[in-house]
C-alpha cells in the first residue's frame, strides 16, 4: 500500500469513522507531502496527546515512503469548519480483531522492507495485544524503540476509539 493509503486507513481509525479529513498529495524539496485537511473537532484524535499520534504517523509514513523510494511527508491543516460543535465520543463497540489484524498487516508491510507479520490476540476483559514481528535483518534507518512507540501511539489510540485497550510490542525473529 502507499504511505498515502496507510495514513488514510490509519486516520479513519484513529478518528473511528471515515470521511472526516480529506488528503491532497504536494510536492516539495524533493519529497512527497501529504497534506491531511482534518475537521477540527477530530484534530486532537490524529494530533494525539503532546502530539504523539502526528509523530508515530509521520514516522509510519516516512517508513512506508523508504520502502516505496519515495521520501515523504505529512503535515496536518484544519479543514474548514463545517460543524459548529464537536462530535461527542462514541466508542465503536462492535469490536472486531480481524479488523486490527488487517490494518497492522498493512501497515507493518509498507513499513518494512522484510517481510513482517501482525499477531492480535483478543481476551474477554477488553484488552487486546498486538505483536509486531519483524525481521532479524531489516535495517535500522531509526531505533526499534522509535518504531514500537510509534506503533504504540498509532495503535492505542485506534483501540480507545474502538472501545478496547491495545497492548503494542515489537520483536525481531531470528535469523
């Protein structure tokens, strides 16, 4: 998938429901730049707190644009105001790990440059774990650690706006 694909599957569920941001794709200093024109009410959600949730995206896209050899970018706009109050929080209760499976699997394979694999396991409290397995010879353009808290803030928010609590590790296979 395209670092562009991936942003918008990542903020649709981050936001926990499509169609509240639109993309445009730019150009600049040699990189591709995607502009995410975000309703103001769902900002804080892809801005995320202290503005983790923006960096892990741009980290993920950045990621997913090596892979592609294509350098890229995001930077987040407000869309112009359409609603003059916010949405209230409703939680998406019709929880669904294939759903998570599938958007980790895409993101970990426009991430990484090996072939990586997501692992979601479900338990009967609310709480879900999430074990990105990687390559024990994928490169390292940035440490592990920057890439599991990404993942982490990414995948955290994508649970409280599903109602669920999301445990996110990182681990390299041998070999």
């Amino acid at each position: 998938m395209t670092p562009e694909h991936i942003f918008t599957s990542l903020g649709n569920a981050l936001i926990g429901q499509p169609g509240r941001f639109t993309t445009t794709l730019a150009t600049e200093r040699g990189a591709k730049v995607i502009i995410a024109d975000v309703e103001q009410a769902e900002q804080g959600k892809i801005i995320g707190g202290g503005g983790g949730n923006v960096e892990a995206l741009r980290l993920v896209i950045a990621l997913c644009g090596r892979k592609t050899g294509h350098p890229h970018g995001l930077r987040i706009v407000e869309k112009e105001r359409q609603h003059n109050e916010p949405m209230p929080f409703i939680p998406n209760l019709d929880w669904q790990p294939s759903w998570l499976r599938a958007i980790a699997q895409q993101t970990a394979d426009s991430m990484f440059l090996k072939p990586a694999r997501a692992e979601v396991t479900d338990t009967d409290d609310g709480r879900t774990r999430l074990l990105f397995v990687i390559s024990g010879a994928e490169p390292r353009p940035v440490p592990d650690t920057s890439v599991e808290t990404a993942l982490t803030n990414l995948f955290r928010g994508i649970g409280y706006a599903n109602g669920r609590k999301v445990n996110v590790s990182l681990r390299r296979a041998n070999g």
